[in-house]
C-alpha cells in the first residue's frame, strides 16, 4: 500500500499536512530524518505511517508517560498493535510485552529513555525485529535544550544492535544550535532536516502591560469568544484564579499535576466538550490534547523560555482560525524572575542533603538500588525532612539531569489482571473453590484476552457488575494472585523516582559544571529572552519569535499589539470624548447593530474603532451576542 492509502485506512485523511509526506518518503527510503514541527504540526503521522508499512517494530523514543498512554491507546481504537514500557511496568508485565514484540504482531512500542539500559531489553535488543525507531521530543538530548535529559544519551545504543534502522527524530521546538547538537548526539548520518516555519498567521500574539493583571484577566475573559486556557505557575494560582471568574460568571475550571487521574480526566472531558469554557491550568495541561478550537491562550506568569511560550501559546486555533495568544506583563515580574532562578538552582550542599535524604526516605543502602522504582509524594517527604517543597522539586530536575534518577510525575498506571493457570487447570480450581467461582467468570465476562497479556481492568466496573463494594473486588484479586490463579498488579497514580544508578556516598555524588553552572547562565539567559520580549514595544511579537528560532528576515505579522500601536491613529482626549458622547446618544436607550455607529457618527472609522474599543474593554458599551450594542446601563 501507498502511504496516502495507509493514511486513509487508520486515519481517514485524504492527503498530509505539509512535510508530512516528504518525512515518511524519506524514512520508507532508509534515511535518518530530523523533523522540526511546530506544536499541532501532526508530529505522530510521520512515524506511524512508515512504521505500519515496514515489516516488525517501530520503537518510539518518549520522556512522557502520558504521552505515551494516549499514543497506545489512539492506536489500539484503531486496531493497531501498540505497547509501552516506562517506570511504572511491572518485571512480568515488562517480559509479556516484549516476548510480543519478539514472537507477536506488536507495531508500535512506546518506551521511555530510561528503560533502554534496563538488563531484560538489553539482551532481547538484538532478535528484535526493530524497523524503525523515532524519537519524540528530540531536544532532551541536547544540553543546550530547555528539557534536557541524560537517559536520552542512551539512544544511540539501540542503533548498535540494529545500524541499517532508520531514526525520524521529532521536536516541537529547537534552535538551530540545539537542531544541529541534537544530530551530533543522535549520530544521525546523511541526515534529511524539514523544518516548517514557526508562522502562526492566524494566532495575534499581545502583550498587555498592566497595573492589575487579575482585572485585565477578567476584562480578557469576558471580551474574547469561545473556549480558552489560562496558564499560571503554582497549583494554588490555578484554583484561586478559577474560582474568581467564576464569581465574574464565567465557566471555568483548574487543572495540575496534584489532581488524582480520575479528577483531571474529569475535567479534561468537560472542556474539550466545551462545558467548561476555560481552564485554568499549570503546564501539565497541554500535552497530548487534541482540541482544534482554542480560541485564546493567557499567560498571567512569565514563562521560563520563549520556547515554552510558543509551545504552550500555539495550542491556540490549531484549526486555522483566527485565534489570540495574550501574555500579561507588570513592573513587578523582574523581581518574580529573581527568585524564579533562586527557586531553581538551590545551592549544591542542598541538592546533596536532598539526594541523601531520598535515600533514607527509601531505605536504600549505599551501592543499592540501581534500576528500581518508588512511588513518591512530594509533599510527604519536604514535611518529613523540613525542605521546602520548590528546593525538593528542583533539586530532583537537577538530580535528574546528572543521570543519578528520572522523576516522573504523570502516572497513572491502570490495574492489571493475567490468568497464570490455563483454561484446563482454571475450571479445576473453580470446581474445587465455589467461592471464587462467581468473581472469575465475572472477570472473564468483562474483558478479553486475560489468558494471553496483562488486561487493564477497573476495581469499580466490577464492583457495580458483582453488586459489592470496590474493597470486596480488590481483596478477591489479591487472593486469586496469591493463590498463583492470576498476576494481579494494582493500579499506581503516585508520581515515580527511578534510580538510574546505585545510591551514591557524599564524596561520590557530582553535580558536574555543565549541569548547574552551564545549564543555570543558560535559564538565566533564557528568562532574559522572555523578558525582552514582554518588554519591548518596538518589534512585531511574531517576528521576535521567528528570528529567536533562527528565521531569517521574517515578515511582521501586521496583527499584534506593536503592529497595531504603529498603524493605528493617535487620538486625542476632546476626540475620544466628541465620539464617545455621540455613542452614548445613538445607544442609551436601545440597541443598534455596531455598524449603525460608523455610519452616523462623522469621524475617521479608525478613530471611532479605537473609542469604541476602550469603551468594550471597560465595559462601558456592551454587545449581544446577535452584535447588536447597547450603552451599559449601569454605567
């Protein structure tokens, strides 16, 4: 089959996006690729498509379990064979997948960076019949990069084992000094580069400078149309915040990273339903959804990187529509950024009592440990060792990108159930223990292929099909799994640490130059960026962006608040009084469609705009949502 067929077949498109196809084509003609692709740039297809037409398994290379789970999961309702392997699978249920991916029909599997040194895919590496690998979110590799991850460093092994297979590398966002450290890391050979251009020409990027960000935010709301997000930096923010536009009538709700699984699904769904208008949200909130109509992305916090900003402002009108990314900026977020860096690079004599203190906290020995993984709450271990919980988090991202653990906070591992005991050996078991009987032909009712994988099962649909509580359903699968009847392997939410070397003395432990001091004047320089760009009110926003991801001589977009502030009149104070008086004499007592006020009122059209601007954002002059306007009684 052709490659558009594929495309049709699974996902029902009749052509690709742009550069689509010409990565595909090049990975089907055995090339090494690096793909810069924008956020909403249809990242996934290049690697899917070429990995269902190659015979054996495509790897995909990703940091993020989240990620992950919805990749399988998307391929699996498409009848795709699809795995992971990340920190929070079981040893058994590591073996099943890959005996799959050995002797099975197993397409696609997910596998986090950490895993590849792990003993089990090592010594299967060589018979797996790999056809491809991609590797998404491509920059960790880079120091240079704002993400970067040292278990990433361990990618090339795999092409050790399996040097004709071809890489895609994939990234969202990337300078050229990151694109070209990204190939040297990767050892990509003749490599292909496709970039697509950063443009967004249907996303106006504002910045508002305020007095009271909280006010604008509000005025923002309620102005702008359709479904929004709204990122702030701490968890509290997003719930404070969210209940006060509550209060200005607005639906809204907030979302992070401390929220169980079941909750943030929760309120996932009602937004992408558009039950809730907007959703106010750290930067957990993001990744992996699909939702083309965004009409308006705020940030009331600056971001850590221009980087971030675009990623996180470009899930704004991903269906082409005319969309706004708005970044609020004050006087006061020069001080802010002080204390961010301070926040993020404790002194080094911390981050080693922190390190220590993990160790205790797990009951490791020194030299132990290697390769396991513990579930971990932030919080629980700050009160225990009396650490503030922002030195606890970034002393793990350092920890992290010195290659001593990989901390991993989006997990949400469902249960899991596989029959031990063939179907002959079960019906013996079940003749000789009625009590049992019932609840396994309640578990073989609900779900299928239980004999041949580990099957993802839900304690509490049992428990509403078997009429008992989901307590009685959990201690009967505890049973069955000590009585080697099943592998039972309870779901898991808690965020993970993984030790990816054994526990460390005092003297052992380096934090190496290039990893704080390096990577700390490189977060310094990276704020300054953002901050230049709030600040500056002489360059188009877009073309700030393009050049900063190394786009020569962009266009400016013609569309945000600096382009505008040049083209738009001046319009004095006794103009904007003579055009507001006469608004308020066409609209007091009625309603008139807003064209009737160009038409009657004998100024410049451009300086009527700007009053009744003024007038909207200030809540002085009103519109119904059939565009009719009426002077706001109240005022």
């Amino acid at each position: 089959m052709e490659p558009k067929e594929i495309l049709k077949q699974y996902w029902g498109y009749s052509s690709f996006r742009p550069l689509q196809e010409d990565i595909v084509n090049a990975a089907l003609d055995g090339h090494d690729t690096f793909a810069l692709l924008p956020t909403g740039g249809g990242k996934s297809i290049t690697f899917q498509v070429p990995g269902l037409m190659k015979d054996g398994v495509c790897l995909v290379i990703t940091p993020l379990i989240a990620l992950m789970k919805d990749q399988v999961e998307n391929l699996t309702r498409r009848k795709i064979k699809a795995k992971a392997l990340h920190a929070g699978i079981s040893g058994n249920e590591v073996k099943t997948i890959i005996n799959q991916c050995l002797y099975g029909d197993i397409k696609f599997l997910y596998i986090a960076p950490e895993r590849i040194q792990s003993r089990l895919f090592l010594e299967k590496l060589p018979e797996m019949p790999v056809s491809l690998l991609a590797v998404d979110e491509a920059h960790c590799i880079s120091q240079w990069g704002y993400d970067f991850r040292p278990s990433y460093l361990q990618i090339p092994t795999i092409r050790e084992f399996h040097p004709q297979v071809p890489i895609i590398a994939l990234t969202a966002t990337a300078t050229r000094d990151v694109t070209d450290d990204t190939i040297k890391q990767l050892k990509l050979r003749n490599t292909k580069v496709f970039r697509k251009s950063f443009e967004r020409k249907n996303l106006t990027y504002y910045v508002r400078e305020s007095e009271n960000k909280i006010n604008d935010l509000i005025k923002l709301c309620k102005n702008m149309s359709g479904t929004g997000i709204i990122y702030a930096r701490n968890r509290k923010k997003t719930s404070e915040l969210a209940k006060l536009l509550r209060q200005h009538e607005l639906k809204a709700d907030y979302y992070h990273a401390g929220l169980d699984h079941e909750t943030r699904s929760e309120k996932q769904e009602k937004w992408r339903t558009n039950r809730i208008r907007i959703m106010v949200a750290t930067n957990a909130f993001g990744m992996g959804i699909d939702k083309p109509d965004v009409r308006f992305v705020i940030h009331i916090d600056l971001p850590d990187s221009l980087e971030e900003y675009f990623q996180e402002a470009g899930r704004a009108g991903r269906d082409e529509k005319k969309s706004f990314a708005v970044l609020l900026f004050d006087k006061n977020d020069q001080g802010v950024i002080q204390k961010r860096i301070a926040n993020n690079f404790p002194e080094t004599e911390i981050i080693r009592k922190i390190y220590q203190a993990l160790g205790n906290y797990f009951q490791i020995p020194l030299g132990a440990g290697k390769g396991s993984a513990y579930d971990f709450e932030l919080m629980e271990f700050a009160k225990t060792y009396k650490f503030s919980a922002l030195q606890v988090f970034a002393s793990l991202k350092i920890l992290q990108q010195s290659g001593y653990i990989e901390y991993t906070e989006d997990v949400n591992i469902p249960s899991k159930v596989l029959f031990i005991l063939n179907r002959d050996d079960l019906y013996k078991f079940q003749v000789e223990n009625a009590a049992f009987d019932g609840f396994i032909k309640l578990l073989l009712r609900s779900y299928t292929g239980l004999f041949s994988e580990f099957t993802p099962v839900q304690e509490k649909v049992l428990a509403k099909r078997a009429n008992i509580s989901a307590d009685e359903v959990y201690k009967y699968l505890v049973k069955l799994s000590k009585m080697n009847v099943i592998n039972y392997i309870p779901r898991r939410s808690n965020p993970l640490i993984v030790y990816i070397e054994e526990r460390l003395d005092d003297k052992n432990l380096r934090i190496p130059k290039a990893i704080y001091k390096t990577r700390k004047e490189e977060y310094i320089r990276q704020l300054e960026s953002v901050y230049n760009y709030a600040s500056s009110v002489k360059k188009c926003r877009s073309v700030v962006l393009l050049e900063y991801f190394n786009e020569k001589d962009p266009p400016a977009c013609g569309q945000c608040d600096v382009c505008q502030e040049k083209h738009v009149p001046r319009i004095s104070q006794m103009e904007f009084d003579l055009i507001s008086k006469e608004i308020n004499n066409l609209t007091r007592n009625q309603s008139v469609p807003l064209l009737q006020l160009y038409d009657q009122i004998k100024y410049p059209q451009e300086k009527i705009a700007k009053t009744v601007q003024w007038l909207f954002d200030n809540h002085v002059l009103l519109q119904h949502e059939d565009g009719m306007v009426i002077w706001n009684p109240k005022q």
